[in-house]
C-alpha cells in the first residue's frame, strides 16, 4: 500500500471502518472499529488515537475490518474476551462469553461464602466464569466442567498457572461427579438454553459451536439435567445460579422448585432489564 492510500490518521482510519462495519449490520461499529485497531496496534483502546498510522498497521487492520465486516466475532479476531476482571483465550470451537453473564457473575460475588468455598461451574467453555470466580473470591476450590474437547482445550489453557481445576464430564450423565456430592457451596453454569430453530446473529449461528448453544425444542433439556446435579452437590445452604433463554425464566424457576429440594428460587433480570438467569438455595 502506497503512502497515498494509507488513512492520513489512525482516527480517519477508525472512522472509516466504523462505517464499513454499520453498514455491514454490526451492532457496535465503532467500539469493534477501535478494538480491532487497538490490537492491530498492540496498545490499550484508549492510547490507539495518538498514533500514526504505517503501511503494516493499514494492511492488517483493513484485512481484520474485512473479516468483522463478513461477521466473524470481534473475540475471534483478536484472540481474546473479556469477562468480569479477567481476559480469557477463545478461538472456533468454543463459545464466546457475553456480557450478559456478568449479571450473574456480579450477583455471585455480593454473596457471602466460608473462608474456602468449593464452586463448581458446569458448561464452563472457555472457563470464564469459573475464572472470574477463582479471581474474585479468595481460597475457593474451583472445579470448571464441560464435555466439549475443543472447549476444554481453551479451558485448560485458560487456566493454566491458576489453581482452577477442569474436567471432562457431561452433565446430563447419570451421577456425574459423585465425588463432590454434598460438597459444594456454589454452583453456577451458563448451558446450552437456546430453544431449537431460534433465530440468531452471524456472529452466533455462523461461529459458536452449536453444542453449546442449543437445548432442545423448549431450550431446557440441559437446564432440566443440571438441576438434579445441583440438588445432589450443593451442601444444605449452598447456593446455584443457572443462566437460560429469555423466553423460560419461569420454567427454569418450576425446574428448581419440582425438585423440592431448593428455597429461595428467584428469577433474576440482567442490566438491560431481560430475564437472564435463576438463583436457589439448597434446602437443608
């Protein structure tokens, strides 16, 4: 690329692909347009401004434009997601965690655990959650679950150098992980909620794995399995907090109440006021 056809500015530059990706359908145009620009660059979004654009940085930051425009993720290109207080590693072949899950992930850490609490995160993919807790709440025994390989790869990755422990088990199995029945004091998990032949964004459809995203004509057959799970882990007073579809909040909450095993089963909204995820108390 010529001198004449670089962008006079990196600003010039974020404003142009910003327009190409709003024109493209992408839901925050010009936040991805400085993202991607900030990786290009490899400095923080809010120093990516006062640089000058190169031939190096037009060529690899209009070929990464080009890929968001065709609605490959923002996550995918940049190798990374951000999630709570931590940055995790997602690629193909494992779902990328969404802000909305920082609802519950806030919810969560404004409770009230023993001094080393045993958390279990069931469907954990990338591990985000289960990281974010280990980050967050100091001395836990984190145990991150999921039955995908690809997921699991990221996962371990993920969690390597930190005390979080990831295993492979299907949480629809019969007794799985039998040796932390009774043991926990929270279990959270974000599963496969979306109901069959939903209708979704490129960025989904096209490049989250459908394993992690599809449960079942209604959505809740993982839901349905894990509770049972959480019945059998979870110690009398812990706690479990289950993300799911915006359209079964209350078949989540008949869930966890048909099993006469939990208290306190609330329905809770995310930021944007939508019905995101279902919070339970083991009965003692």
């Amino acid at each position: 690329m010529s001198v004449a056809e670089r962008p006079a500015t990196i600003r010039q530059a974020i404003a142009d692909a910003s327009d190409t990706l709003a024109a493209a359908g992408v839901g925050s145009p010009r936040v991805d347009a400085e993202l991607l620009a900030a990786h290009v660059a490899g400095v923080d979004r809010w120093r990516v401004a006062l640089l000058e654009p190169d031939a190096e940085f037009a060529t690899r930051y209009r070929d990464l434009v080009a890929l968001r425009a065709q609605r490959v993720p923002l996550q995918h290109l940049t190798g990374t997601a951000a999630f709570g207080p931590i940055a995790v590693q997602v690629g193909p072949g494992v779902f990328v965690p969404r802000p909305e899950t920082e609802s519950m992930l806030e919810w969560v850490l404004a409770q009230s655990f023993s001094a080393r609490p045993v958390i279990v995160d069931l469907c954990t993919g990338s591990g985000a959650l289960a990281l974010a807790l280990s980050h967050s709440i100091l001395h836990a025994r984190v145990i991150a679950v999921d039955d995908s390989d690809e997921a699991l790869a990221y996962a371990r990755r993920n969690a390597a150098g930190t005390t979080v422990e990831v295993r492979r088990a299907d949480v629809t199995s019969a007794g799985v992980l039998g040796d932390l029945d009774a043991t926990a004091d929270l279990l959270v998990s974000n599963p496969p909620y979306i109901p069959d032949g939903s209708e979704l964004e490129p960025e989904v459809a096209q490049h989250d794995p459908a394993h992690a995203l599809f449960g079942g004509p209604d959505g809740m057959a993982v839901i349905d399995a894990l509770v049972g799970v959480a019945a059998r882990l979870l110690k009398p007073g812990g706690i479990c907090a289950v993300e799911h579809d915006d359209t079964t909040a209350q078949r989540t909450v008949d869930a966890f109440v048909r099993t006469g095993d939990f208290v306190d089963v609330t329905a809770r909204h995310d930021l944007t006021g939508r019905p995101r995820f279902v919070t339970a108390v083991r009965a003692g």
